[in-house]
C-alpha cells in the first residue's frame, strides 16, 4: 500500500515537472521570448531592422496591458550570421533565458542549427525570417513558417510575366549555394509548366563582386528573360553590367532581392527590375494613410526608416500575440499550438496574403505577388498569382 502510494506521488511530481517543463518562460505576468538576429555580420542592416520591428508591436502590445494580463519581454541574440553562434545563442536563451518560444529568427543555415537546441527543450521555432522549405519541412510539431518559399514564389510567378512579356529564351543566374538552387529550381517547375526549359544557366560563388563572364554567357544565348537566384550586391552587380553592355533582358528576382537597398545603391540602373514580395515596403510617403501613420510612428520612436525587414519582425511578434490571446491565460506549448492550429490570419495593411494554419498545414501562405522599380522606388504591380 505504501508503495502503490509513493508510485502515485512520483506520478504526481512527474506529471507536475513536465508541466514546469512545458510552461518554460510563462510566468504570473510576462511571457518571455527570445530572437536570433545578425547585429554584427553581413546582414546586420536586416537584423537591426527586424529586431526594430519586434520591439515595436511588443512595446505596443505591453501599453495595451499584455497579452492576457502579461507582459512580454523580449530577448534578443546576435549569431553573426554564422550557424555556430546561433546554436551558442539559442542555448543561452534556451537554457539561461528560459524563452517560450523563439520568434522571426534570421537565416536558413542558423536557424537548422538552432532548432535541435529549441526542440529539445519543447521551445517552438516560429515564423523565422527565411523563406526556406526546411523551415516547415519536413513536419515537426514545433515549426510554424510565415514566408512563401523561393521556390513558390518564382514557380509562380514567373509563367504569367514570361507570357506578358512574349519572351522566348529564358535564363538564369543563381548563387551557388542553397539559396540560389531554390531560386533555379522554382524556375525550372515554371518552365517545365509551359513546355520550355532555361536556355542558358550561370552561377556564382557566395561572395563574388565580378558579373561580366555570366552577364557575357547570358547576353550571348540571345536571353530576353533572366531569373535572379541573387541578394543585394549580386543582383546590383548582374544587372549594372548587363545595362553597360546593352543588354536588356527582362529581370525576375526573389523576394531576397525585395529590398530598397537595391534602387538606393544601384540607382537609376535598377528600373525596371521586378520581384517576388509578401509584404510592402513601407515608404514613409506611401499612398496608404495606415501604412504611411506605421512608418511615421516607427521612425518617431527610432529615428530611422522602417523597412520590409521591419515589417517581417513586426508581424511575426503580431501573429504570437493574435495565437496566444486565443489560448488563454493558461499558456503552455500544447495550448498554443491547439490556438496556433486553428489560426486564420487576415490580410493586414501591408497587403500580406490571407495566413491559414492546421495540425497538417505550418506554412502560412505560398503566395507572392509582383512588385517592380519604377523611377526609383518598389511599386506592387500584380495580385496574388495562384
């Protein structure tokens, strides 16, 4: 009898252990979560610029009294952009922060190195800034994925300008790595959809400042349509030499490419060139009054421009908020989830595409639209292409 009794009570302590475990970083008052930006290496002008964001809809979202009565607090770490920091970034806030949930994470090959130290821990991996497959596959029950993916977004995309535009020999240049594949692959499905395949591929290392052989290749294969597998410099660098040499194909890139650092550093050059975008870059002159009020409200409390970048960090602290009102005060990882899969995210003022989420179903959305450099700044020139 007495053993049956101390097995109860260790039944008991077990069951309230796991509960413990389970409510990591929720306490009375504040839910505390954590981030991993690159504040310091190649991309700290977007780390910045999503940290900004997240700040922002916390500071607004802790002057409305919380969510369910508390606060949030906010922890964020700088990786470098290099995976190694990042799992030494996640294990502090993991293990000394004791974060709820790691939110809008910067970067495919940091985040895949920090997930193993999350999931260990029962600490789900949400709405990371990165638009790779890997971020919701292959299933697992603590990702949850906001951006179209690379491969989406050109697949669809690129048939309906290919057919506007009449053109016949497309061809792509892409980055070597990962990134640029995904890029190259989506334009493949594309093709493959018409009956056409690239005339020509180029490709690039990580790294590399000289276009001319592959805008040369290119120009010479007679191309009239060039997908883009390339970032800020990269597709700065293709597009500046294509216009020296007079070639002037049509210019597709990825959402990566959506940023107004390109038509601020490559200028008027840059005209013309379109891309694959989720969410609108917020110009402090916007003509929607909402979005002109945020950048307004934004720049007021950082003395800066706000950016896409600002907006992804923004809405993936807005998205938290919106799952763990729906859970209630008795937050744990399950009743988040339950919340989180039963989610509709309605379109907001940025023009983000309708987010649905289920049991079966981590990415938000697949689709992406069209925006294009004209005199200088992004235009959005197409709805959703389904």
């Amino acid at each position: 009898m007495r053993l049956h009794h101390i097995a109860a009570l260790a039944t008991v302590a077990m069951a309230g252990a796991a509960a413990q475990a389970q409510t990591q970083g929720v306490a009375k008052d504040s839910i505390t979560l954590g981030s991993i930006q690159d504040l310091s290496g190649p991309l700290a002008g977007f780390g910045k610029q999503v940290r900004l964001g997240m700040m922002l809809r916390v500071d607004e979202a802790n002057e409305q009294g919380g969510v369910n009565g508390r606060k949030l607090d906010l922890k964020v770490e700088d990786s470098g952009y290099d995976p190694k920091k990042a799992v030494l970034a996640a294990q502090k806030l993991v293990n000394q922060d004791k974060i709820f949930m790691m939110v809008a994470h910067i970067g495919t090959a940091q985040n895949l190195a920090a997930m193993p130290v999350q999931f260990s821990k029962n600490v789900i991996n949400f709405f990371p800034v990165t638009a790779a497959r890997e971020m919701y596959e292959p299933f697992h029950k603590l990702k949850y994925s906001f951006a179209a993916t690379y491969y989406d977004q050109i697949r669809l995309a690129a048939p309906k300008l290919i057919k506007e535009k009449g053109a016949k020999k497309i061809c792509t240049i892409y980055q070597d790595d990962e990134f640029g594949l995904e890029v190259m692959r989506g334009g493949e499905a594309a093709l493959k959809t018409m009956g056409m395949d690239f005339t020509e591929r180029t490709s690039y290392k990580r790294g590399a400042t000289d276009f001319s052989s592959q805008v040369a290749k290119m120009k010479a294969a007679d191309c009239d349509f060039v997908v883009l597998g390339t970032i800020i410099r990269e597709t700065i660098g293709t597009i500046g030499e294509a216009r020296k040499t007079g070639f002037n194909p049509t210019f597709l890139g990825s959402s990566a490419a959506y940023t107004d650092l390109i038509h601020k550093l490559g200028g008027k050059p840059m005209d013309g060139l379109y891309a694959t975008m989720t969410v609108q870059h917020p110009y402090l002159d916007e003509a929607s009054q909402p979005i002109r009020f945020w950048a307004t409200k934004y720049k007021t409390k950082f003395n800066e421009d706000p950016t896409v970048f600002s907006v992804y960090g923004y809405n993936a602290i807005d998205a938290f908020i919106r799952a763990a009102q729906k859970a209630g005060t008795a937050l744990t990882t399950d009743s988040f989830i339950k919340a989180m899969d039963t989610m509709v995210i309605p379109p907001d003022m940025f023009g983000s595409a309708e987010a649905s989420f289920s049991p079966q179903k981590r990415l938000g959305s697949d689709l992406s639209r069209l925006s294009q450099i004209q005199d200088s700044k992004w235009k959005v020139v197409s709805d959703y292409v389904k």
